[in-house]
C-alpha cells in the first residue's frame, strides 16, 4: 500500500499553485453539539460536519475532500488549529480547492476506523488528528497526521493541482485502498471450533516475551496501559495458577499506580506517558481508562488482599464523581491535556508551589520521598514550569525506611496531597468534554459494580435509560448539548450490557437483567451478521463499507465485552443459555483470533473463562439457598448472621479466591461485618478458600445510633449472598434477606 502512497505524492509534487479565494471565518460546524466540532467553529477554514450537504457538494463540483479526524482532549490537534487551521493563508487554499470536513472519532468511531485503517496502510503509522483527501467518492488517497503550517500548505497546492491535472489515476489508486480496506473489515469466514487452549497459552507466551521485567507494561516504546491483557494477566493467574502472570500484572500496575500516569494529587489515571518509565504523562484523562484501570486495581487487590490496590481504585472513582459526573450521575469524556495552550499546566509542581502550599516539614517529606519529572520541551510551544509528580518507592518500602506503619505513613501523604489539591484546585481547570458516551458510561458502570459502589453505577445507567433512548426504546450513542443523538453501535450496546451483567451480579435486581435481556436482542437485530459475528454499525453510515471485526484498540471490543457479560451472567445465574451464548461468539471469530491473536487479547480472555465454567456442572432451577440454610441472632448487643451449609457443599470465603466466584457477603446499615477465617479446598480450579458447615459472621455496629437501648431491632433488614458449590457443581447464587 506504500507504493500506492508514493505514486500519488509524486504526481502531487510535480503540480503548480492554483488560485486562491478567500472566504467567511464562520464556518458549517456551528450547529454542531460535539465539543470538538464547537472547537473549530470559528475557524476561517469552511468545515463542514460530515453529512449529506457535504458529501453532496463534493461530487457536484468534483472537488476532493480533507477530511480531518480528531476528539476534543486531543492536544495536537489543539496545535495543529492553532498553527495551520486559524490561519487565512490556508484557509484560502483549503476552502476554494477543497470540501472540509471535520469529524469527532468519539462520535463516529466507524468513520475513525475506516479512515485510520487508511492512513495506517499508506503511512505505516496513526495517530490525531488524522488528516485524509478522499475523492468524492469517499475513497483516501492521501493521509497524514498532524503537519505544520508550511508544509500543510505546500501540500494542499501540490494535492489541488493534482487532482485537476490526474483525477483518473488517483481515484483509480484510491479505490484500491478501499477495496483493501473493506477487505480487512469484512466479516470473513466464520470460525468452526472453539479458540483453544493453545492459544490462550500462546497468547500469555507472548505477553511474557513483550514484558518489560525492569519497568513493566510491555514493548519498548511510549507506555500505554493496556488494560485488555493486564485482566487477562489476573485471570490467567487465578485460572492456570500461574504466580508469574500475577507478578507480571502486578509489576506493571505498581508502576502506573506510582508513576507519573497516575495523579498522585487528585487521583485518576492519564492516558499514557511518552517515556518507558511511566514518568512523564500526556496529560489528557478519558473516562476509558478509568474504568478499565479502576478494574485492574479492583481485581488486583481482590487477588493479593492489598488495600492499597482499593485505595487506588476509589481515588478514580473518587475523581470521576468530583470532574466527569454530571448533576445526574452520568459520566463525562474526557479532561485536555492542555490549559491555555501549555500542556500539563495544571498538573506540575515547581519547588516555589510546593513550598506555598505545605509547611516546612510537609514539603521536607515530599522533597526528600517524591521526585518531579521534567516534561520534554517541543521546539515552538509554550513550556510548563514546574514537573510531574511521582513515587520512587512503595509505601511498604518508604515504611520500612522511616521506621514507621505503613497505614499511619498512607494518611500522612493522604493528608499532605490533601493540601496540594486545595493548592492545584485554585488554578484554571483544562477544558472538559461534557459530552456522555453510553458505550463509556457502561464501562464506568462495570467498574464500579465489580467495585460495590452500587449507587454510582445505578446512577448513571438510570441516565442513560432516562435521555439515551429513542421512543421505540433504541440507544442513543451521544448526549451534548442538552440532547441526545447518534444512533448507538454495536459496541454502545456491548458496554453497557457488560455494566448491566456486573450491576446485576452485584444486586440480584431483575429490573437490571430485564433491560441487559432487552439490550441483547436489540444488538442481535440490529448488528448481528450470518457469520455469527457483530457489525460495528447498522450499515447506515455514508459508507459501502461494513465493519465486522473484533480486534481490542485502546478499548476491549464490543464483541469481547459482551462474550464477557454473557459469561458474567452465567455465573451468577448459572443458566446454560449465557455460556452457548458467549460460546457461539468466541467460535464465530475462532479463525480471526488464531490468525493474529496478540489484536484478540480481551476475546482470548473470554474464550479462557469460558473453558474453565464449561467443565463446572450446573443445576438449571435450583438455587444456593436450597443448600444454605440462613438466620440472624442477637447476642451482647451484636447481629450474627448464621449460614448453615449442607454436608458435601460449601459458599466462597469473602475474599473470593478468583474474580469470577461469587464471595459470601452480609451487609446491614450502620454494621461492618466481620468474616470468619476461610479454610482450603482443593478443587480442579486449583485451592480455593471456602466456608463450610455452620459459618458465623458477626456485624460490628459501625455507627452507634444504629443499635441503643432504645432502638427498634426488627426494622433493621441484613442483606446475604453468597454462592453453594459442591466439589463440581455450582448453583446460581442466592440473595437473602434477613431481619433482626
């Protein structure tokens, strides 16, 4: 595909400049309701939304189309606005030789995947904002990703001229690269057999040979987080028994949790960072990686019982509800990178700044413990004072060295950066996406079930089921600007059924399994192929292109997702209908996965769990609680709840032993229970940790108004749940409730 790349620029290069017409500064986005749209509104370029008036134009007066991809948190394409986009020498050109269109990926995630497929095949690379000319027949013959001003419009001359001089050749070159790329997007054949073990072992062989030992995370270059093959790393772990795929996850997530891609001052995770050490961040937030980091942490302190993995955990979600929460609990986007044109403004700390918010012994420890890392300086742009803030050493480590307890030195830096928050809070906020993703919003939801913050997760599915929907009940993919719009796709659906799977799990309310049960046939009736396999959108997007693939991106794929909630639901309901289901997906992309495997990681987990719960036998109908009997009694002013198991069965420890299993738990207003001891169990899932016989868990009263001399103890109801298991059969969990 680089030849045809390097066909076309050399016709381009050998065109003259054609005359130039100015035009009106306000342009055709001002209707728009993206916020990355409303960015570029007054622009003197004359863009155009992507839409049929464009498109329409474009083929009335043949012109070739820039087409211009991005997302409002994207700092080079704040630069390349600034630098080429504001400016009337381009804007000549631009508007009288060409049809501009600006499009917000996160609105069209299909138009992004066509067109960053294309620059990927013609430039070997990708990235935003990401720049294609297209023939009016919508077909890309020329990308590139962010270019300064000169060389921008050196191109232009060179590309209009072209296109006047040698149309033909160039749209027969770009229908080639179309025909490629529906070919690579195309359904394919549908696989026959079930990804199997080898590959799920190869899969981990792989990520073991890529892992960085030194620093963690994988590969050589900039560090991304990869969420997708750290949670298959903790599966791996827990499923095959293997302590080198936790140490692995562990490593990196360490790394993260105390590097510079962590927020040590207001919590939260940034995208990525630009160096190997997890340093030096770019500084953008989305709401993607919250979610998937705050279920890393989740999982990895269920798995090591380490409550410093939760207290990351709930300082994402902590930040979440304070910066991408709206009055009505839905999730936001996304928070820049950049204030007034400086990337990391608002996130440095100069040694002036930190010795105005702390008092001498304060800044001392964070001098002497912490260390600030310089953010590089691009040739031409503002530069930030200051440094990134970050943590050479673990607070085991920092404990032990100061001679003091880990959990009383935690509060103290809590404390400390307690401060620096109220000193970072005074400065200009970077600009926040308002706009709500349903799809983001269901794996915001996923996380903070698997978390148990039930109410926020409750919140913001509400939301969406409230504005989200059209009147036949169909999901809306964007709300902005006090409406809702763009239909879903299939990856909209996919994430929120993950979220509704994990709120379900969690509460046992049918309401939850009601709207997932919906949502699915929606999705099957909308996007489901012949294959088996799900097409990105409904095929009404401008485009004869079908997207039907389910590769992970920075983002699991909706395919990989939903196999996920199936399996999810068939754990908690233990109905053999959600495992076919998750079965009939992994085998639908069998043939893809064992092509190239490493762009499959989240479907490979999938097909790893689904191998495991195939061989639990299951009781369709019956219940835990057919096997468990459940009581509460008052003994010195203390509840015990009494769960009496029958012989040969036993209910999972709290902690669980593995993500999947459903932990034993008792909650009350007011009480804090307190488990008893678990003992181990061998079984063919490895040693698992399990109550047996007759289990007591006394509840503590957390707040004394709760239970007094004069109390009412019959109007306090105690919630259990817990899961009965005989050495192979599991039945679907049961909810009980209790009264004192």
């Amino acid at each position: 595909m680089q030849v045809f790349l390097f066909a076309i620029w050399a016709i381009l290069m050998t065109m003259s400049t054609q005359p130039v017409h100015a035009q009106e500064t306000k342009n055709h986005l001002a209707d728009s309701a993206s916020p990355y749209l409303q960015q570029h509104v007054y622009n003197p370029v004359d863009w155009y939304p992507w839409g049929e008036e464009a498109l329409k134009r474009a083929k009335e007066e043949n012109k070739p189309i820039i087409l211009s991809v991005g997302y409002s948190t994207c700092y080079w394409c704040h630069v390349m606005e600034r630098e080429v986009f504001e400016h009337d020498d381009v804007a000549k050109i631009m508007n009288a030789h060409f049809i501009n269109i600006k499009v917000d990926r996160e609105e069209r995630p299909d138009l992004d995947e066509v067109y960053m497929l294309a620059t990927q095949m013609m430039t070997g690379r990708g990235g935003w904002p990401n720049n294609v000319l297209l023939t009016p027949d919508l077909e890309p013959f020329f990308a590139v990703t962010y270019m300064p001003h000169e060389a921008w419009k050196d191109m232009l001359v060179k590309a209009s001229g072209g296109w006047t001089v040698n149309e033909k050749p160039i749209r027969a070159q770009a229908k080639e690269v179309m025909n490629a790329i529906q070919g690579l997007l195309s359904a394919g054949v549908a696989g026959e057999e079930d990804i199997s073990g080898e590959i799920i072992d190869g899969h981990f062989s792989w990520l073991e040979q890529h892992y960085d030992s030194e620093e963690g995370g994988f590969g050589s270059g900039p560090r991304f987080p990869d969420e997708s093959g750290l949670l298959f790393l903790l599966d791996y772990a827990a499923l095959r028994g293997n302590d080198e795929a936790l140490s692995m996850a562990r490593m990196s997530l360490d790394k993260m949790m105390l590097g510079g891609l962590h927020d040590h001052v207001g919590g939260g995770f940034h995208r990525y960072c630009v160096d190997k050490k997890w340093r030096v961040p770019h500084f953008e937030k989305m709401l993607y990686n919250q979610a998937l980091l705050a279920r890393s942490f989740t999982v990895l302190a269920e798995r090591t019982g380490e409550s410093v993995y939760k207290d990351v955990a709930d300082g994402i979600f902590d930040f979440t509800a304070e910066l991408l929460t709206n009055d009505q609990g839905a999730f936001l986007s996304a928070i820049d990178a950049e204030t007034d044109a400086m990337e990391g403004a608002y996130y440095v700390w100069s040694e002036v700044d930190l010795r105005e918010a702390l008092n001498a012994e304060e800044f001392r420890f964070v001098f002497d413990w912490y260390e600030r890392a310089d953010v590089p300086e691009i040739p031409g742009h503002k530069h930030v004072d200051g440094g990134v803030i970050y943590q050479p050493k673990s607070f085991a480590v920092m404990a032990q060295e100061l001679n003091k307890d880990e959990e009383v030195l935690r509060q103290e830096t809590k404390s400390i950066f307690g401060k620096l928050k109220s000193k970072r809070d005074a400065r200009k906020l970077p600009r926040i996406d308002t706009k709500i993703i349903s799809g983001w919003n269901g794996l915001m939801v996923d996380a903070l079930a698997r978390a148990g913050r039930i109410e926020q997760a409750e919140k913001a599915v509400r939301f969406v089921l409230a504005e989200m929907r059209d009147d036949d009940g169909n999901l809306y993919r964007i709300y902005a600007g006090g409406k809702a719009y763009q239909k879903a796709f299939f990856e909209d659906y996919a994430f929120m059924m993950g979220g509704l799977a994990s709120l379900y799990k969690e509460t046992n309310d049918e309401f939850w399994l009601a709207i997932l049960k919906d949502m699915a046939a929606r999705s099957e009736k909308l996007f489901m192929q012949e294959s088996g396999k799900y097409a990105l959108s409904d095929g009404d997007n401008g485009l004869d292109v079908k997207i039907v693939n389910a590769h992970d991106a920075a983002i699991p794929s909706g395919t990989s997702v939903l196999a996920h909630a199936y399996l999810d639901l068939f754990e908690a309901m233990r109905d053999p209908e959600w495992l076919d289901k998750a079965a009939k997906i992994t085998k639908a992309y069998q043939g893809d996965v064992a092509k190239n495997p490493q762009a499959f990681a989240h479907l490979i987990h999938a097909a790893m769990r689904l191998e495991v719960l195939r061989k639990q036998k299951t009781t369709p109908g019956m219940r835990s609680e057919d096997r468990v009997k459940s009581s509460v009694v008052i003994e010195d002013g203390r509840a015990k709840v009494i769960l009496d198991v029958e012989e040969g069965w036993h209910i999972n420890a709290n902690p669980a032993s593995m993500d999947f299993l459903i932990p034993t738990e008792v909650s009350a207003p007011g009480m804090s229970p307190v488990y008893p001891d678990p003992e181990k169990m061998q079984t063919p899932l490895g040693d698992l940790s399990v109550y047996k016989g007759k289990v007591e868990i006394v509840l503590n009263v957390a707040d004394e108004n709760v239970i007094d001399d004069g109390a009412d103890l019959t109007t306090i109801k105690i919630k259990t749940r817990f899961q009965a298991c005989s050495e192979d059969t599991c039945l679907a969990p049961s909810s009980v409730n209790l009264k004192l």
